[in-house]
C-alpha cells in the first residue's frame, strides 16, 4: 500500500487506467477496511490529467519520423531545461554568430538574419525580466529558445538551424559558459590573496609555531605562514588559466559528428565568438568533454587547498589552540548551548571541499567508456559543473570576507612558543657551522633535548656546563641561536622564514597584486 500510495501522490499515475486498476486489487485485500482506495481515486484522475496533457503537447522540433509522442516518464526522465537553462545568454551569443555566419555565407538572406537577431534579442529581455516561459515538454535551452523563436518570428527562425547539431549547440554554450566561470573564479582567487596579504601585512613581526605532522617543528613567522596560502592560489589560478585556454575553441559547425555540406565558415563563427580558432576535428568537437574534466580538477585542487586552509583556522580557533579569533560577523552560535562561537564558515569551506572533489569524479565516471561521438550520457555533466562553480566561487568568498575578520592572539601565541623546543633545528646549524657534520650535530642536539625533558626546562635554559657536557663544542656564543626570535632571525636562505625574506616577499606580492602600500 506505502509503495501504491507513493507512486500515485509522489509521480503521476500510469497513462493507462486499466494497468491502474489491475496494480490495486492485491493491495486492497491487505488494507485495512477503513481506508479509501484513494490510489485508485488518484490514478484516475492523474490519467485524465494526463490525457488533457497529451492533447496539449506540441510536435518535438525533432518529431517528423514519430508517430507518436513519448511518455510522461520519459519526458520527465530526459529534460535538462531544469538546469540548462543556466545557459540561455550562450545560447543565444551562439545563435546570433551562427545567423550572422549563415548570412555571410549566403545560406540565408540578410532580411531573415536581422529578423532572427531581433527575435533573439526579444527573447534575451523575456529572459532577463522573468517573463520567458521554460517549458519542459521542449526539454532544454536550445528547444525552448528555438522554439520560442519561431512563435515569435515565423519561417526565418526554422533556417537558425542549418548547418547546426544539438550536439555542437551545447558544447559551445558550454564552453563559453566555462570561459565566464573561470573569469568570475580567478577574480575571487585575488580578491582572497589580497585579504590575505593585507592580513599579513598586520601581523609582520608576530612568530608562531610551525607544524609538521600536527607538532612543534620550527618557529616560523605568520606572514611566512599566510603567504604559503597565497602561493597555493597562485598555482590555482594558473592551472585555471591554462585550462581556460583549451576551454577557447569553437566547436560550433561540427554538426551532430561529420560536419556539413554546406558552405560553412567556422573560422567565422569563432572570430565572432572571440574563441583562438575552430575544433580542427568535428568527432572529437562534439565527443570529449576533457575541458569539464580539467576545469572540474583545477577546483577539485583549489577546493583542497581551501578546506586546508579551514581546517587550520578551525583549529586555530579552538580553546585548545586559542591563537585565532573570528568575529562575531563571521561566527555562528549553538541551539542548545549557549556560550559557543563557532567558526562555521571555514567547517563548511572544509566540507564543500567534498562536492568539488564529488563533482570530479561524478564527471570523470560518466565519460569513462563511451563510444565516439556524442551520447545522450553527456547530458549529465551540467548539473556537477554548475555545482562546482557555485561552490568555488562561494567557498572563496567566504574565505576572504572570513580573513578580513579575524585576529590572531599575539600574547596566546607567544606564550605558547616556548613548548616544544622549536629551536632545537638552529641549535643543530650552529653545530654545523662549528664543522660538525649534520648527522652527528642532529645527534647531540637530541641528547640536549633530552636532558631539558629531564630537567623540565627550555633549552635557552641549560647552563654552559649542561651544554659542554653533552659536547665540549659549545661555546658562550650558543645563546644567540637559542629562543625562537634568534631562531628566526637565522634564516636566511630564499624563501624562508626569515624577516628579511618574508619582508621581500610580502613586497613582492604587494606588487604582483597592486596592493597600495
């Protein structure tokens, strides 16, 4: 009875009410005698709802050699205009370089190119006001937009689609479409990189713990620290612009798979569409979808480096660690507890890491394996681009307006520095530069952590005496390379922690990004 009910209130019934009828009897024995057969009652009227349906339809733009028209299942089942519609302005960018084209080439005349362009931008305002109807029974952007066209127009819109494929309709859309995503992405990446240089900025002289494996390793600066994010971006941004540069070719003219025999000119249509050249190959123009696969990957990379970047900061926040403080503006509370704070956004920046990475893999599972050309599977790659996109450009968001509210806690922090011997690494160059040999200074610099654990001490606390006992090459100017400030201030190769690195880089990144001092 759950599974009858369900399928009549959640789906609409069988078009045929005798299956209806033949699916009820069974369950009825079983139910109750108070119930209604409400299901049946539903069936019957969904059926008729469903006839009044079938009159209504329209003839598809591709039905000339059907009889008749597909099922309610199927139409549900197939239609992207529930998503795809997210592509009307490529769409119609495409139209209007096609129609132009068609023109030139003389395929149509000029009178129903300006007709077409009128009717194209007719619809774009519909659109863009809210007032174009999506209809589903059209199933996607280019159906609904044509067919539209051709209400609108008459005979010159059915000549939009000479020389034309659904098949290479939709890779352009898509991949003007991605060429606008990258743009809007690689802007948030700098937006973020800028908050995080002027955070930096705020912070020149402040020394933190450094970690590797999740303890005390070395102290390091926090502008050294931040600006480790900022060059991850870098990266990010590079593979998107490297990407985008394989996203700009048209693939527009390779019809379903083998082209035309009329006289086209791509090369046309691509210079209009501002794309480097035509897909040389119309198979392989309609076929790969490897520039969603590399675009979905470089935010897969960059959604990583962002949830890392969470999950420090979550940390940082906690009581335990306490060297961060988010404001109330980018906090949130508990329903039931009432003295938390909690960091939510960099959580959800570090959960929404897993829908970028799941998006990936969504795409990259449903081209594994299909045949050359196109296949109706790559319908399914919308939904997880437009999802990655939407969670990148949120999470760099939030990432930013969450680094220009944030203080880190100076005396937290530096109360904290002496745990852990992070000096221990210098004392061991110190060694080094007295001739001994790095195995054997790393060696004796155990055998003085050591003895401080024995002692329950620093060891900028350990005496001269302490010092010369585990090794007589110690000499009084040890001190100056004991503490984490004199740690520090030893670094001095590119790139490294030192102040005068990390003041050259930070320069160097004002520059970069055209940061006014």
């Amino acid at each position: 009875l759950m599974a009858a009910t369900s399928h009549s209130l959640l789906s609409p019934a069988p078009t045929s009410l005798p299956r209806a009828r033949l699916a009820f009897p069974a369950v009825r024995a079983v139910a109750p005698r108070r119930r209604p057969s409400f299901p049946a009652v539903a069936a019957a009227a969904s059926s008729m709802a469903s006839s009044e349906a079938e009159e209504k339809k329209e003839t598809k733009l591709w039905g000339g050699r059907f009889e008749e028209g597909v099922t309610d299942a199927v139409e549900r089942f197939t239609e992207s205009i529930s998503y795809d519609w997210q592509l009307y302005k490529y769409d119609i960018m495409g139209s209007k370089a096609h129609a132009s084209m068609l023109a030139a080439q003389g395929l149509i005349t000029t009178g129903d190119r300006d007709i077409i362009l009128e009717g194209l931008d007719q619809i774009e305002k519909q659109i863009q006001d809210g007032k174009f109807e999506w209809r589903k029974d059209r199933e996607d952007v280019h159906m609904n937009i044509e067919a539209a066209l051709i209400e609108k127009v008459g005979e010159p819109a059915k000549k939009l689609h000479t020389a034309r494929s659904r098949n290479d309709q939709i890779v352009t859309d898509l991949r003007l479409w991605c060429r606008d995503a990258i743009d809007k992405i690689l802007i948030r990446i700098k937006q973020f990189q800028v908050s995080l240089v002027l955070l930096a900025s705020k912070y020149v002289d402040l020394i933190v713990p450094g970690y590797t494996h999740l303890q005390r390793a070395q102290p390091v600066l926090l502008p050294h620290l931040l600006l480790s994010y900022v060059e991850q971006l870098e990266r990010d941004a590079g593979r998107l612009i490297d990407c985008r540069e394989r996203v700009n070719f048209c693939p527009l003219g390779a019809c379903a798979l083998a082209g035309t025999g009329l006289p086209i000119d791509r090369f046309k249509t691509a210079k209009d569409l501002k794309f480097t050249a035509p897909m040389k190959n119309s198979i392989d123009a309609v076929s790969d979808r490897d520039f969603v696969l590399e675009f979905l990957a470089a935010n897969s990379i960059a959604a990583i480096h962002l949830s890392r970047i969470g999950e420090e900061w979550v940390l940082w926040a906690s009581e335990e660690f306490g060297f961060l403080t988010p404001s109330d503006s980018v906090s949130t509370g508990s329903s039931i507890m009432p003295q938390k704070k909690n960091p939510d956004p960099m959580e959800l920046v570090r959960g929404k890491s897993a829908r970028v990475v799941g998006d990936l893999m969504t795409v990259l599972v449903l081209c594994k394996g299909l045949p050359q050309a196109y296949n109706r599977d790559l319908q399914e790659d919308k939904e997880p681009l437009f999802d990655s996109v939407k969670a990148i450009l949120g999470m760099l968001e939030v990432c930013s307006e969450f680094s220009q509210n944030i203080s880190f806690n100076s005396k937290r922090i530096q109360s904290s520095l002496p745990a852990g011997y992070l000096d221990a690494t210098t004392l061991a160059d110190y060694l080094v530069k007295k001739g001994v040999p790095f195995r054997t200074s790393h060696e004796i610099v155990g055998r003085c952590v050591a003895l401080c654990v024995s002692k329950n001490c620093q060891l900028t606390e350990l005496e001269m005496d302490d010092l010369k006992a585990v090794h007589p090459v110690f000499e009084a100017d040890v001190y100056a390379y004991l503490g984490v400030e004199n740690a520090v201030n030893k670094f001095i190769s590119y790139g490294s922690t030192g102040s005068e690195q990390v003041k050259k880089q930070l320069e160097d990144w004002r520059v970069q990004l055209g940061i006014n001092p």
